[in-house]
C-alpha cells in the first residue's frame, strides 16, 4: 500500500513539543513515527492523507508552538526496511523473548526467540506498545486458548502466542503488506496455527476469543471495541496499547460502557497497554 510521509518542523522543537504533534497526528490516523534532530516523520496511508486537516490540526488561536510541514508520497515498497536492516537489532524483552532478524549471527539465548524479517508491517518489539503487548503475553496462561490478534503487523504476537502454548491463533490486518508479513514470519518460526485474513474488524470470524490483542491507534480501537467484545469469552480478556497515557480514560470509559472489567495498564515512555476482562 502507498504511504504519505510528513515532514514536520516545529518551533520552539524539544520533547513535550514533539509528544503534542504525535499525538494529534496519532489521532488523525497517523500510523507511525520516526525523529531526527530536525524534525519528526509521519506516514499515514495515502488514500486517508488530508491537507486540509493538517492544516486545522490545531486550532487558530493555538501559541504553545509553530508548526510547518511538508509532504512527500512514499510508493508501494518495503520503505521501512532500510531503517529495519539498519537499526533493528536482536532485542530481549523481560529477559526471556529474543526477537531478531534472519541476518543476525550474534545474539543472546533466551526461552522465546522469535525470527522476524524486517519490512514494512509494523512491529519488531523496538516499539514501545509493542514491547508492552510482549510482556503482558508472557505472563498469559494460553495453553489450549483460542487468540484474536488484531493488526497483527508482522505477526510478532500471533507467534509468541502460538510458541507460549495457545492452541488457535487468527491474525488479522487491513494492509497486505502486514498479512503477508504475518505468513512469512510464521514460516520462519515453524508456526502451523495460525490463520491470516487481510480485512478490517467487519472480518473477525463468527466464534469466541479467550484473548484477544489490539495493538491499534487509539480511535480504531474506540470504534471497534464493540466488535471485539462481541467475540471474547466470558471471563476472556483483551488487550489493548497503541496510545498514549492521557487517552488511557477515554479507553477505560469506553471499554466499561461495553460491560468490561479494567484489571491494569502498563506504560513506556508515556506509551500504554491495558489490560480488561469480560464479565
């Protein structure tokens, strides 16, 4: 899929600055970020790119900073990968899931070691939500379970979930760049059950999660809750990252509208991963 990269200069630019832009960029459907001194790195989907509603990001009468930008059109291609080959490096987390590349030789041992090729999809444990999805799998008894991974990126969870014991796993992700991704890191991982459907939450199949993960942007996950709880088990849980600290009550909010019941949150760097079991 093709991608619209930002090129976005503010001033005065220091870190609460950059955190307000990403933020308000998240909300709009921006999927991910990159910084550099001189400025931070946006990419949304091309066909959901707005000028218009860059240019109201913020409103008229906003001083706190000055905000400049410009835009560029990424084409279908792995654009991540150069970054990935380049910085992605064996990474443990919680001290017991390594997560690498093909083309590394020189890594620790751990109890999980998880091979994922870099590309475009989103997810080789560098990121914070993803790190926290990790860390909160670790700690699941899923033995014999049945796991919905929403987004699924480059199936990170959905073999982590197989390799930790769960019986069914379906991932599902609305780029083809991210299911094909999924396929091939399940190969390389000798995964054989999990099951990969390119679509939205209108494709989740008609049976019943014991966990479901949604590592998403905030509002898809406001929108789509709905749907996940309509297919967690009683007693399941699902968990949730993708947003920052100060959206983590508009999500409690909707997630108890729903009838589910908050059992914790972990954060990052401002980055959260909640945690809500179904009644």
């Amino acid at each position: 899929m093709e991608y619209t990269k930002l090129n976005c200069h503010i001033q005065p630019d220091n870190e609460v600055n950059r955190e307000i832009l990403v933020a308000e960029l998240g909300n709009i459907g921006y999927e991910s970020f990159t910084e550099t001194d001189e400025l931070v790195e946006a990419y949304i989907q091309t066909p959901d790119f707005s000028h218009n509603a860059i240019l109201h990001l913020f409103p008229a009468d906003f001083m706190l900073f000055q905000f400049s930008f410009t835009s560029e059109i990424i084409p279908d291609q792995n654009w991540n990968e150069v970054w990935e080959k380049n910085y992605f490096q064996p990474l443990l987390i919680a001290d017991r899931c390594l997560i690498r590349a093909p083309f590394h030789t020189d890594f620790p041992k751990a109890e999980f070691e998880i091979v994922i090729e870099p590309g475009m999809a989103f997810g080789t444990g560098n990121h914070e939500t993803t790190s926290l999805m990790i860390a909160e799998i670790l700690n699941q008894d899923l033995n014999g379970k049945a796991v919905l991974d929403m987004g699924c990126g480059t199936g990170i969870l959905s073999i982590l979930a197989s390799m930790r014991g769960a019986d069914k796993i379906t991932g599902i992700d609305i780029d083809s760049w991210a299911t094909n991704s999924t396929i091939e890191n399940a190969n390389y991982n000798n995964i054989s059950n999990l099951d990969v459907i390119l679509g939205g939450a209108e494709s989740i199949p008609n049976k019943k999660f014991d966990f479901i993960y949604a590592n998403i942007q905030r509002n898809i996950l406001l929108n789509d809750m709905p749907l996940y709880c309509k297919v967690l088990k009683q007693g399941g849980e699902l968990i949730m990252s993708g947003f920052y600290t100060e959206d983590l009550e508009s999500i409690k909010v909707r997630a108890t509208e729903l009838g589910l019941h908050f059992r914790k949150f972990t954060e990052n760097e401002n980055w959260v991963a909640v945690v809500f079991t179904s009644k």
